[in-house]
C-alpha cells in the first residue's frame, strides 16, 4: 500500500508511479488512518516538505496508523529543494509506535508555493526530466526493498523554520483565504481539500485545521483564493501534468 498526502498532485503521481511499479494500492493518507493496515507487507508513505519537515496534517495522523512492526515501510518526500526534517520527523514518530522505517529518498518536483512570493511553479517542470533517473531510482529500491537512508537526518536549519515565531509568520503568508468578490461556490475548493477543511455553505470559508497544502488556491478556476494578500494569478496555478483535478478529491467519509 501506498499513502499519499497531495495538494497539486506532485506525491499522487509519485506515488503512483510506485504503486504501479510495486504492485500495490495507493490510498490518501488522510483517509488511511482510519483503516487497520497491519495485514500489508510493504507500506508506503509519500509527502511533500512544508517548511522543511512534514506537514502539520502528516505529523498529526502518522501517530493514528495500525502497521505492521514487520512490515518494510518507506518514505518518499517530493520537494521544491530541501526535504529538511522531513523524513527524521516522520522516522521518529513511527519508532515511537514500535515501526522502523527501513528507507527514505527525496525527489525535487515544482514548487506549489512559489506562487506565494510570486514566482510560477509551472517555470519548474524542468525539473520532471532532470530527476528522472532519481525516480526510477526509488521505484528500483522500493520493488527489491533495499534498506537505505538518503536526506534523513536532523537539520538544523528546519528546527529554526519550526520555532513558533517562524511558524507564526509562515502561516499568516500561507494561509489561504476567500475573495468573496471572486468566489461563485463551484465547490471545487471543498472537494480538493484533504483537510475537508471548506464550507461552501458560507462561500468556501476556510476552517481553523489548514495545513497550508495551497490545493484550494491552485484549484480555484475563479482564483478567488488568495494567499499573503496578494490576487491569484491563472499562469501561476499549478497541477501536476499528469494529474487532473478530480483525482484530488477525495472520497466521502466512511468509503
């Protein structure tokens, strides 16, 4: 099984790929922690980096998942550049639960947040070619279960970018918000999010456990979600190529 936590697609692809390659399911994270997953072998754990470790949303259901002490767990972390604590985190808190995480790799994919500092993540699709070779890389080690520990160490820097004052300022600039003005409740914003942390009922208002995925404001045809104060621009929204909107959404509860 494969587990994935995606906002613009980036770790639903990868983990795709794997799942593809392996044989195995894919399943969003945020919906896996409901299931007992003890009876799989091989699991899978495929999560982008958000101010260089896990997502908040990621770290806060790991601790939730029933796994199998001896199964072959891995961790794959889509990136922009630095994959941080991302994985030592996550390492971390299955030990604590008794699982042992035999290998991790990072990946660098388009940077969804660029569009924040205004920047396009779609000027970064170089970067699908250029690691390539790094993909099928881990599609290799992960279909013959090698054991290997690459970007998985403590960081310095990522404990700074994880103090609560730096936390403070990276949620006031990435914490989307509703253009009221904009929004003419297609409920595409809802449906995207893997929180489900939107009510449409009250024109797409944004609840209090946003994880700052940035799935809404890339999502929105109407770019009515905005982010830093600053208007969305249509150029600068990003999906992965190989993802459609609608493989984003996710299922109702209890499916």
């Amino acid at each position: 099984m494969v587990l994935y936590f995606s906002g613009t697609g980036n770790s639903l692809a990868i983990a795709r790929a794997i799942a593809t390659a392996t044989n195995d399911q894919v399943l969003p994270l945020v919906q896996a922690f409901r299931q007992d997953l003890t009876s799989e072998k091989r699991i899978g754990l495929v999560y982008p980096s958000y101010d260089f470790n896990a997502p908040p949303a990621v770290r806060k259901l790991v601790p939730m998942f029933r796994l199998n002490p001896q199964a072959y767990v891995f961790l794959i972390i889509p990136c922009g550049a630095q994959a941080g604590n991302s994985s030592w985190t996550i390492r971390r808190l299955l030990r604590e639960k008794g699982i042992e995480v035999a290998y991790c790799h990072k990946i660098r994919v388009p940077d969804n947040s660029a569009i924040v500092f205004g920047r396009n993540p779609n000027d970064q699709k170089w970067k699908f070619s250029r690691f390539a070779n790094r993909l099928q890389t881990i599609i290799d080690d992960v279909r013959n279960e090698r054991h290997a520990y690459h970007y998985s160490w403590w960081s310095l820097i990522a404990w700074i970018m994880g103090s609560e004052r730096m936390q403070e300022w990276m949620i006031r600039t990435f914490r989307p918000a509703v253009n009221a003005d904009k929004c003419i409740g297609c409920g595409i914003c809802a449906r995207v999010c893997p929180m489900r942390n939107i009510s449409i009922e009250e024109k797409a208002g944004i609840g209090p456990h946003c994880t700052a995925c940035l799935a809404c404001l890339h999502a929105c045809p109407q770019q009515a979600i905005e982010a830093g104060g600053k208007p969305t621009i249509k150029e600068r929204q990003y999906c992965h190529p190989e993802v459609k909107k609608s493989d984003l959404y996710l299922r109702p509860s209890g499916d």
